[in-house]
C-alpha cells in the first residue's frame, strides 16, 4: 500500500479517529512550535536594541495585523481549496482535484502580486492610521514594506500546503516550513544584531527565507514524481467555472479573516493608546501563549481534510465523529498545557522584558487571562475547522466577526470609557468575547450542512 492509500485509509476507515487525527497534526504542530521559536527568536534580539527595547517589539508588533489582512485573503483561498480539493479526493475524482488545485495556484499568485504592490505604498498611511508615531511610524513602516515582497511566496505556499492538505499529507508542507523558519531563526541574529540591521534585520530575514524554499515548492507542485496531487504546466489555464466554485468558497472565510484583522488592526490602535509598555506586553504575552496554543491550531487544521475527505466519500456519520473527537482531544491537552503554563509564565516573559519591568508586570498579568482562556480557543478553532471543512465558510464567517467585532471590540470600549480598569480591561474584553463565542459556535454547529459541496 503506498503512502497516500494509507492516508486515505487513516482518515476514510481506520477505527481509531483519535490516533488519525494525532499522526496527522503531530507535523502541523511541530510546524507551529518552530514558528513560534522564530518569533521569539525575532522578538529576542529586536529586543536588545539599544534604548528602543519596547518601541523595537512594539513596531513589530503593530504590523502584525496589517499583515495579516493582505495574508488573510490568501488563507481564505487555502481554506477554500482544502475544503473542496478534500471533498473531490474522499470522492475519488482525482483529475477534477488536479483542475482545482490548478486554478488555486493562478489565483494565489495573481492576488499575492496584486497585494505586493498594495501593500509596499500603502504602508506610510496604514501605519500612520494606526496611529504610530516617531521612530514606531518609521520601523513599522520599513518593516511593512519589506515584508510585502514575500506576499506573492506566501500565498504560493498557502496554496501548496491547501493542496497537500487536501490529500491527506501534512508532512510535506511542514518540512518545507520548517526549513523556511530555521533559515529565518540563523539568519534572524546575523542581521538584527551582528549587521545592525535592528527591526528592518528580522524583516530581511522572514523574506530572505520565503524566497529561498520558493524553488523547492514549485519543483513539487510540477514535477515531482512522487504520491500526491501536482499541477501540468501543460494544462495551466484558468476555468471560469472552477475559479468562480474556489472564490465563492473563499469568500466568507477571506472576508472573516480580514475583517478580524482589520478588527485586531483597532484593537492594536487601542492598545498603543494605552503606551508602549502595555503594547510590549501585548506582543510578547501572545507569542508566548501560542507555545501552548499550537496543538489545537494543527488538530483545527486537520480536521479540514478529515471532514472534507469522509464528506466526499459520504460517510458523514464518520465526520461528525470527527468534530466530537478533536473537541474532546482539543480542550483536553488545553486543560493540562495551560495549567502548566500558569507556573511558568514569569521567568518566560522575564527572558524578554527583565530590563523594563513595568512591561513585565503587565505580561505576566495579561498572560494569566490569556492562559486561562486557552480552552476556550480550542473550543473555537475547532468549530472553524469543523465549518471550513464541511464548506459552511459562511458559519466560519459569522464566528470570527461575532467574536471580535460585535463582543471584543464594543467590550473593550466600554471598559476603556466606562471603566477603571486601565489595560486589563482589554484583556477581560477577550476573555469574555471568548466565553460567549462557544456558545455562538454551538448554535451554528446544531445549524450545520454535511452534505458535499462538490458533484459527486
């Protein structure tokens, strides 16, 4: 049997839902843990810059959003993709999921240059919008800008890592991930600190590597001979009917995704009216909690292809079961990482912000309700996995821009005027927004269409 008909048995018929989704989301989250250590990496050495130590994390910090709008869209097109792709290989229509994987790479690609360009000369006033100033405007800034070259490589990735997904191999686009971070992280300190590069080093860095792996990528989606879904060079062109299934798809979880950043951009601004300090202790109170949070982001992942596939294979029965077992196994490793994270979250924020104690002091409290939420999160990412994968983007939709845009957003406001509670506010605000979402996302599960998006 070759590796892909044992995945495909993994996820289709193999008893044991639980150890398919571990064996699949083991990869995924060795990805993220290494994601994280770069940004750690980055936020480590961007923190050493001399008397900039908090400005230098904050305008680093404050990109992220912005960032994440532009990527948002390509995310959108790579949830799309797993969801139909998925559904077509459960199916066994094997050359209309090559058609698909096609035109998802066409539109990657014309999309992430159209951003490139977006981005790069928007940046002055996005930042400025943000309301950064002085040397925060003017790092941001050159950060942003920078950053935009790797738009077009990213949404590439995106798409490959969609494709691969969606055929049951997650091992593949995190090999190539993890080689893209560990030449980020070598060449993180070199330009940060030994070429002095400071907060424009660790943007060189990030794209320096997204460029370096992109030959690889394009060698596997064209010509590699080995199992998985490519794309003929021969046959790339781009059908109206599948473009328009992939962007209707796309739509809602593209539109959810920026609209939360465009909500977290707000909420940033927010944040700096508060100082630097509770900025600082913003970026690195998340950073830090994503250590914890990266399993329940890879099952979330997972469970796309898993459902999609059983979908296209109409074994809806064996889909359901899926979404039971990831929430049990998600809120499960929650429970035990974040009760373990609360002892430890002082020396860890410690190692970054010991020089500026006043921003240390806010981590280590921001961190407490960031920690104790995090079951709530799994709760959460497991609806979205579970409302991409079964193709009700649209549910995906109304989750992200409930949580953040009608609770987080309106709570942190009136905390802030209505309230003393200063900065904790803010962190209460999400708490809370987090609480009422699961039971938002339970409403739309009871609501749920399992049948297949896709001709069968």
């Amino acid at each position: 049997m070759s590796k892909e008909d044992n995945r495909r048995y993994l996820i289709l018929k193999d008893p044991n839902i639980y150890k398919g989704l571990i064996i699949l989301a083991l990869p995924l989250m060795f990805n993220n843990f290494i994601k994280t250590i770069h940004d750690l990496v980055d936020m480590y050495f961007v923190s050493k810059i001399a008397n900039h130590s908090a400005e230098a994390v904050s305008s680093i910090s404050i990109t992220f959003p912005v960032m994440f709008t532009f990527l948002s869209l390509g995310m959108g097109l790579a949830m799309a993709g797993t969801a139909l792709i998925s559904q077509l290989v459960g199916s066994a229509q094997i050359d209309d999921a090559k058609k698909y994987a096609t035109n998802l790479f066409i539109l990657s690609v014309i999309i992430g240059l159209s951003l490139n360009i977006i981005s790069y000369f928007g940046a002055p006033y996005i930042m400025g919008l943000m309301g950064a100033e002085g040397y925060l405007l003017e790092k941001s800034v050159a950060y942003l800008q920078i950053r935009s070259f790797e738009l077009t490589f990213l949404f590439i990735f995106f798409a490959f890592t969609s494709i691969r997904q969606s055929d049951g191999d997650t091992v593949t686009p995190v090999v190539f991930g993890v080689i893209t971070m560990v030449i980020n992280i070598i060449l993180s300190p070199i330009l940060i600190s030994y070429l002095n590069l400071g907060v424009e080093g660790a943007a060189y860095a990030t794209l320096i590597a997204n460029v370096a792996i992109m030959p690889f990528i394009l060698y596997q989606l064209f010509y590699s001979n080995k199992n998985g879904l490519r794309i003929s060079l021969k046959k790339i062109k781009v059908n109206k009917y599948i473009s328009k299934a992939i962007l209707k798809t796309a739509l809602p979880a593209s539109s959810g995704q920026a609209l939360t950043a465009i909500g977290f951009m707000i909420m940033t601004k927010i944040i700096i009216s508060y100082g630097t300090n509770t900025v600082a202790a913003f970026s690195v109170g998340n950073r830090l909690s994503s250590l914890v949070l990266y399993p329940v982001m890879a099952i979330g992942g997972v469970i796309v292809a898993y459902i999609g596939q059983n979908i296209g294979n109409l074994n809806i029965d064996r889909a359901k079961k899926t979404f039971k077992k990831a929430m049990i196994l998600s809120v499960g490793i929650m429970v035990v990482l974040s009760t373990g994270a609360l002892f430890v979250r002082e020396p860890l924020a410690r190692v970054f912000l010991a020089a500026d104690p006043v921003a240390l002091n806010l981590t280590i409290k921001y961190m407490f309700y960031l920690i104790v939420g995090l079951p709530l999160m799994a709760i959460f990412q497991t609806f979205i996995g579970t409302f991409i994968g079964t193709g009700n983007t649209k549910y995906s939709f109304i989750l992200s821009v409930t949580r953040l845009w009608i609770l987080r957003i309106p709570l942190i406001l009136l905390f802030k005027y209505f309230t003393d509670l200063g900065s904790s506010g803010i962190w209460t605000a999400m708490l809370v927004s987090n609480l009422i979402i699961a039971f938002v996302g339970l409403y739309l599960y009871r609501k749920l269409d399992w049948n297949p998006k896709i001709k069968i």
